[in-house]
C-alpha cells in the first residue's frame, strides 16, 4: 500500500513537470532555423501575396469593358458632326468601389 502511494506520488510529480515545461517551451522555438529556412519562408509568403494581389487585379480586370473593333467601326458610321452622349443602362459599365 505505501508502495503504491509511492508510485502515485512520483507519476503525479511527473506529469506535473512535464506539462509544466511544455507550457515554458510553448513559444519558444525548439531549435534555431538556418538562413535558408528562414528565407525560403520570406519567399513563400512574397509569392502568396503577389499571387493574392494578380487575383484582385484580375478581379479588379473583369470589370472593365473594352469596346470590341465592330463597336468602334459603327459608331463612325452613325456619328454627326455634332457631340454624341451615350448613356449607360442599369448594370452596365464598370462598377466603383473605394476602400
């Protein structure tokens, strides 16, 4: 009976340090990263974000109309002399938003 009253007293001990030194290693590396590790992730996270950035311009792209050359050719047909105002219906153009 005192033996495993023993036995108990110690594995308590135990896992009491041992969760203890995890909690003091938590945010601490284990062991230093080299240059390359360290540069390897630079690069990693510059690619994301130029990745991040083609995707809102491609976005930002999509938007945006471009008259096709047939467009062009019958608004010279149709054009006067005199200044032409073309207006926009509900949904077209390129929609604005400012951040």
């Amino acid at each position: 009976m005192l033996l495993i009253r023993c036995l108990e007293k110690a594995m308590l001990i135990i896992v009491l340090w041992s969760l203890c030194s995890f909690l003091f290693l938590e945010g601490l590396p284990i062991s230093k990263r080299s240059i390359s590790e360290v540069q390897l992730m630079h690069n990693v996270r510059e690619h994301k974000e130029m990745l991040d950035r083609q995707d809102w311009l491609q976005l930002k792209l999509n938007n945006i109309i471009i008259p096709s050359v047939n467009d062009s050719q019958k608004e010279r047909k149709g054009k006067t002399n005199g200044p032409s105002v073309k207006r926009l219906r509900k949904g077209e153009g390129a929609t604005w938003s400012f951040y």
